[in-house]
C-alpha cells in the first residue's frame, strides 16, 4: 500500500482509500526580507576590506581572522540571498515542492564553512601561542570596537528578517559569531596595549574559534536531519501516533512518516484505519484539525481506510467493529514503515 496514496474519485464512494487531506502553505514567509539581508552584507563586506589591511598592518592575528570569518559572513549572506530566491520559484516539472531545500543547502554549505575555517585559525592560534610575535594593540582594540558596532547594526538587520529559515539563521549565527570575535579581539587589543602580553592576541582567535565550531556544528547538523528527513525537532512520532490512535472511530495507524520540506514546513503521511461502518471523511477532518492545531502541521496526506478492506482484492473481512477489538486485526499492509499504533498500551 503506498503511502502517499492520492484518491481523486469526487464522488466518495466508501469501501476506497480517502486521501485527501492537503493543506498547502508553501509561500515564503514576508518577514523574511531581503532588504535586510542586503544592508547587513553592505556593512559587512566595507569594514572587512578596511579590517584587513589593518590586520596586516598591525600583525594581528585576531583581526586576519575576524576579517576572514567576515568574508564567510559576506559569503552566507549572498547564499541566502540567491536560496531565497530560488525558494520562491513555484513547484514545477520533476520539482513537486518546488526548490525550497536550496535554503537548506545554503545553511549547510554556512555550517561547512564555519567549520573549515575554525580548523585554520584554531592551527594558526596555537602557532602563535608557541611563538607570539609582535602585536600593535591600541590599533587591534580601535579596529575591534569599530568591528563591534558593525557587528552589531548587522546582526540587528538581519534579526529583521525572517529567522524560523535555518537558511537565515545560518547567516545570523556566522554575524553573531564574528560580533562575539571581535569583543574577544577588543579585550586582547586592551590586554597587548597594557600588559604587552602578545599571546592574549592568539588566545583571542582560540575563543573565536570556539565560537565558530559551535555555530557550524548546529547549522549542520539541523540541516542534516532535514536532508535525512527526521522529524522537527520538538515533535516525537511516536507520541504524535498514539495521539492520532486515540481519536475516536480509528483503530490504527501506521506507515507515519513525519518530515520537514524546509525548515519551518513540516509535512506528513500516514495509513489510517477505520472500525468498519464509521465515518471516514470525519474522521480524515478531525485528524486534519488535529495536527493543525496541536503540532501546526498542515500539509498532511492521509489515507484512510476501514477496517477489513482489502483494495487489491476488493474482498471485505467480517470482523467486529471496534477498537477494543484491535488485536484482532490483520495486517493491512504488507511491509508497512515504522511501528504499528493501536489503541492501548503497545510497542514502538
């Protein structure tokens, strides 16, 4: 039986598969301004080309590396610019959900990034941990201030837009990140210009670093489960089944598959089957309702079935009807996804 079985028969003849559960709520969201994204990438990309040639000037490592976490911030900015777009281009041809996960793919690609970059400088870091060479502090602790009050207006753009899009987080988490780099670097500007203790300069670039692998490692890994399909997180499938099994009249699901298209759109499938006489279209209704409202999924595929009705056959099993007398059902399926729910204490 598949699972995103689609019955187009207008005239609802019982005794067939009822699926046509779609609620369809695929537009980007208009919080999600690329007006925004663009002014932060305009602040961005002018202090990086000036911080640069301060960091050469002034032999900071901590600045070469902030300005080269804001080239990654430059560089996931325009990604999510480009993904942003390429996400509101309607389904069509062999792309049913159109090409909503090319903002996924660019949270991935910031969460990569991020990692890469922090192996490079935590390397450099420890080089000149062991041999620190001189530093200009007073010019590190200008140029990092000056980095935090740009920091700061973009991460302030960018909090404008929409961030329930992992694409748009990705590009925060790199802004705020950077901000908390440059106040690390500030404090070892202060620290080489008092004291003269030119590793703080590396220690510094040691905290970004840190920072940097803890971005990358959440961008990747919520990207990830939405490649793999898992569930959002916050929601158990197994829970969520024995919710659905409790409503009254169903007397089982399985094949659930529970899944996000992008990351703020969940979706779902699932085989339900109903005690025979009942009333499959209600019972599709208040299935639908439920998943709306409880855990805010509206696109949802439900085929609904009774109890005992064999499609490929067309033969009916003459069973009693009632939920109590679920144990009792054959499998409807052969080879079904995942755990059977039926109502009563059972497994997982």
């Amino acid at each position: 039986m598949t699972e995103h079985a689609h019955s187009h028969d207008h005239n609802h003849a019982h005794g067939h598969s009822h699926s046509h559960s779609h609620s369809h709520s695929h537009t980007l969201s208009p919080d999600a301004d690329r007006r925004w994204l663009r002014a932060a990438l305009v602040l961005i990309t002018a202090f990086m080309a000036v911080e640069v040639v301060i960091g050469f000037l002034a032999r900071s490592l901590a600045l070469i590396s902030d300005a080269a976490h804001m080239l990654t911030d430059a560089a996931s900015i325009v990604l999510a610019l480009v993904a942003m777009r390429l996400a509101a281009r309607p389904a069509r041809g062999g792309y049913t959900y159109g090409l909503k996960r090319a903002e996924i793919l660019s949270a991935q690609a910031n969460g990569i990034t991020l990692l890469v970059l922090s192996l490079w400088l935590g390397y450099e870091a420890i080089t000149r941990l062991v041999s620190p060479p001189e530093v200009t502090g007073g010019l590190v602790l200008v140029t990092a201030l000056a980095g935090v009050v740009v920091n700061i207006a973009a991460a302030w753009c960018i909090s404008r837009a929409n961030r329930s899009s992992l694409n748009v987080e990705g590009a925060y988490q790199h802004i705020l990140t950077d901000l908390f780099g440059f106040i690390a670097t500030a404090v070892a500007g202060a620290v080489v210009l008092t004291t003269g203790f030119a590793r703080a300069d590396a220690i510094a670039s040691l905290v970004v670093v840190v920072l940097m692998l803890r971005a990358g490692t959440g961008l990747v890994r919520e990207s990830g489960r939405i490649f793999m399909e898992a569930a959002p997180s916050g929601v158990d499938p197994d829970a969520l089944g024995d919710h659905l099994v409790e409503v009254d009249q169903v007397v089982e699901v399985h094949d659930l598959h529970i899944w996000e298209i992008t990351s703020g759109e969940p979706a779902l499938s699932a085989h339900i089957l109903v005690a025979p006489g009942g009333d499959c279209h209600a019972v599709r209704r208040g299935l639908h309702e439920l998943l709306s409202l409880k855990y805010g999924i509206t696109h949802a595929t439900l085929q609904v079935d009774h109890v005992g009705e064999l499609p490929r056959s067309g033969e009916v099993l003459h069973i009693a009807a009632g939920p109590d007398d679920a144990a009792l059902v054959p499998p409807h399926c052969e080879g079904t996804h995942g755990p059977v729910h039926r109502p009563g204490p059972h497994d997982h």
